[in-house]
C-alpha cells in the first residue's frame, strides 16, 4: 500500500464524506424508479485505509446496505489505474461483499480484473 492510503487524511475523510452524503440521497431517489442501478468509482483505491478506516468502496457498499433487501438490482464497479490499489481492493472484496450483502441481498458475483473490481448485488 502507497503512503496515499496509510491513514485517512482530513481531505479524505472530507471527500468520503461528500462520497457518503451523496450515494445516500442519490439511491434513495433512484432505488424509487424500480431500475437497476450501476454506480461507478473511478478512483476507488484499496477499499481501506492502513488505519482500517472505510474508503468509497466499502463506504459506497455500506449506503447500498440501508436499502431495502432485493427491491432493485445493483452494481458498483471499482476502478483504480494504480496496480497497487486494484491488487488491496480485491483483497478487500469478502469485505465489500459483505458490506453490500447485509441487507440488500447475497452478493452473486464478485470479479476482478486487470482495472476494475466489479460487484453484482439483487
């Protein structure tokens, strides 16, 4: 892991902040048109910080979480350029998985790829 992700700095808890806030109020408003849902972070990172605090990944999987179980398909997809960041995000991916499966439904498929971590939630 980069010094980037050691510890959750002030800008990156701002940020995953604004993250949190957003993806919250934005499933409740679409969750409500009965379609499926892809949300897509581009700059995902490793899903965690050294310090064990969440990043977009967990935190976008965790807002998925409050929903209603099995009301309507979801899918994140989560990139990262830095070979890095793609490799601690897929060992993150069981935490992701669960995160996403708590209430929404069983995570069916969790790939990954040379770019991207990819997560299907119904």
């Amino acid at each position: 892991m980069d010094e980037f992700f050691r510890t959750k700095r002030s800008w990156s808890k701002v940020k995953d902040k604004i993250v949190s806030d957003y993806v919250d109020c934005y499933l409740k408003t679409v969750h409500n048109l009965q379609r499926p849902i892809l949300i897509v972070d581009g700059f995902a990172g490793p899903g965690r910080f050294g310090d064990d605090t969440d990043s977009s990944p967990l935190i976008i999987c965790n807002a998925i979480s409050k929903l209603s179980k099995g009301r309507v398909a979801m899918r994140c997809l989560f990139a990262d350029a830095h070979p890095g960041h793609r490799a601690a995000s897929v060992r993150t991916a069981p935490l992701i998985a669960e995160a996403s499966s708590r209430q929404v439904g069983d995570a069916h498929d969790v790939r990954s790829g040379p770019q991207s971590l990819s997560l299907l939630v119904d």
